[in-house]
C-alpha cells in the first residue's frame, strides 16, 4: 500500500542531493611523480634546515676566518632531472651516502664559490673578480674536503632533531649529467642554500631522494608535534663558541672637512688638509659599519691606537645606549 510523504521527508531528500553536489572533486594523480611527500612534510624539511643554515654561519665564518651570510632560499620537489639541469657545468658536486637508509642525495656548491673559498684556504683574500670555469683538479677536491666535513657535520646535527642520517662523501664529480645515482624521473627533495662572502654569492644545492623522506615521515610527525621553541644551553654555548673566532673589522672615523669640487680637482701630493675635529674631542670606532665604541687616540710604541672611553649598546630595536668603561687600548683596524 503506497503513501505519500511527508513535507520532511522531501526536504530531507533534496538537502541529500545538494550534499552529494557538494562533493570534494577528484585530484589529480601524477603518475611520473608517484614519490610526492605532503606539504606538511616540506614545511618541517624547511625549519629543519633553517636550524641547519643557522649553524653552518658560525662554523664556516670560524674555518675561513672571514664573516659570511647564509640564507635558506628554497625547499622544493623536483625530478632528479629537472635538479640537475638547474646546475651550473662544471660544478662541484658530491654524492652523499646516506646511512642507515638505502639511497644517496646529492650536495653541489657553485664555482662561483668553490674557487674563492679555496683562495682563501690558501691564504688568498678571495675578493679575486676574475670568474674561473674549469673543472676542479683533485689537489683542489683535497683542500675542499675539511669544508665539506664541516657542512656535513652540521648537516648531521640539524638532522638529529628527526633521525639519525650519517652523511657521508661517496664521489665527487664536475660534470652535473655524469653523476648517475637516481633515475632521471625520480622525485627529489631540493634545498637552496645561498651563501655569501663579502662580495662573492653562490648557491649550495642539496637534493634528497624523496622515498627516503617518506620512510621518516612518522619520525617527522613526532618531532614537530613536540618542536621545541627555544635552544637548549649547549646549542647556544656551542655557537657562541663558534662566534668567538670570527674576525670583525674595526675602524676608526674622523669628520672630515668639507671640500668644493674646484678644491678637490686642485690637491697633489703634499697638501695638507686639516680636519674638522679638535684634538681633544672622542672619536668613533665601527665594529663592521656599527658604531660600537667611543675612545681617544693615543700612542702606544711606535704606533696610534685608541683608548676606550665609553661602549655603546644596543637596548633593543636598533637604539643604542651609552655605558661609560675603564679606558683599555686597542690598536685602530
């Protein structure tokens, strides 16, 4: 016996269909990349090597005995193709082993880089302008390697916080198309780091095969669930450690005197020009472009230095405050 229904029921059935209407689209599949790690694995690889590029300032500025910068400029998904055909040729580049996980990655660093760090290992200044491309020969690979050491030991150290991956050196190779670790098509995790030594930039590249990150995926979500926001102790004695062997340069500034152009055409060799500053008055020393110190220019020996009458220091958002010291001598930079 058929009945009708109700005015409920209806719309029940009609809210029903809106909802199936509603229905999350299909994605689709990439079938030539079926290693893709989600998005909230990239963004944890990201902060971890923001740890990474944090530590590796200190160290590098400690072994070249030279301040630098470093920026972590990208994390992204590539094919190991596409990877190398990024690269510059010829290059350095190294193949990396990557215990206990069955897999190598690869870390590469610009010639742009390779040739002035090496001037400078050598006891260069490595501002050299001239721009080098030729392949490295194997007494240069030699002199690289205690720099590769010390980026992987902290690579290895940054990486502790998820797992423990003993990066090792297998090979080291020139020519990006002749190192045949990965499928052209397989996927790879890309890490852009740009690294920069007064007036010499390059890029450090890191790939990592993207199967060997999902075996730690369970790794990554304990790590990051538990991150922990501040450095321990004995990762701020350790970089403090670092920071102390870094050189800085320290000079002293004068107010000159003012010129026209017609005066300034008009100087040789031997004109005297007389400073806008009375003899009595502080001068300004810069730590690096920074005003940090005010003193007194004085004579120790057979050379001019600077007593140290007040040290300026920052209390915060750029402002600096004056803190009158016991006057100790320094020689000017």
């Amino acid at each position: 016996m058929s009945r009708q229904l109700s005015q409920q029921e209806i719309d029940a059935v009609f809210q029903n269909l809106q909802e199936r209407k509603r229905e999350t689209p299909a994605v689709k599949f990439d079938f030539r990349r079926p290693d893709r790690i989600p998005k909230s694995q990239v963004r944890a690889i990201h902060l971890l090597h923001d740890t990474f590029v944090r530590n590796l300032v200190s160290s590098l500025s400690a072994y070249l005995r030279s301040y630098l910068t470093v920026n972590l400029v990208s994390v992204e998904q590539l094919s190991y193709a596409e990877f190398l055909d990024g690269l510059p040729s010829p290059t350095c580049l190294i193949s990396l082993g990557l215990n206990p996980y069955d897999g190598n990655g690869v870390m590469e660093l610009n010639p742009s880089l390779v040739f002035p760090i090496l001037e400078m290992l050598l006891g260069g200044t490595g501002k050299s302008s001239a721009t080098i491309q030729r392949d490295i020969t194997e007494i240069e690979q030699k002199l690289l390697d205690g720099l590769f050491r010390i980026i992987l030991n902290d690579l290895r150290e940054a990486w502790k916080g998820v797992t423990t991956v003993d990066f090792t050196i297998e090979s080291m190779e020139t020519e990006p198309q002749l190192l045949h670790i990965l499928a052209p098509n397989e996927a790879v995790v890309s890490i852009g780091i740009e690294i920069r030594i007064g007036e010499t930039v390059g890029m450090m590249n890191i790939a990592m095969p993207s199967i060997v990150i999902k075996m730690m995926r369970q790794k990554f979500d304990q790590q990051w669930s538990v991150r922990k926001t501040h450095a321990s102790h004995a990762e701020q004695a350790r970089v403090l450690r670092f920071l102390r062997e870094g050189m800085l340069t320290v000079e002293a500034r004068l107010e000159g005197p003012t010129l026209t152009i017609r005066d300034l055409l008009r100087l040789t060799e031997g004109h005297l020009l007389t400073f806008d500053y009375p003899v009595d008055r502080s001068i300004e020393l810069l730590v690096n472009g920074t005003h940090k110190f005010t003193g007194q220019v004085v004579t120790t020996g057979r050379k001019r230095a600077c007593q140290i009458e007040q040290i300026r220091r920052s209390v915060g958002h750029g402002r600096m405050s004056d803190e009158g010291g016991e006057g100790s001598d320094a020689d000017t930079a």
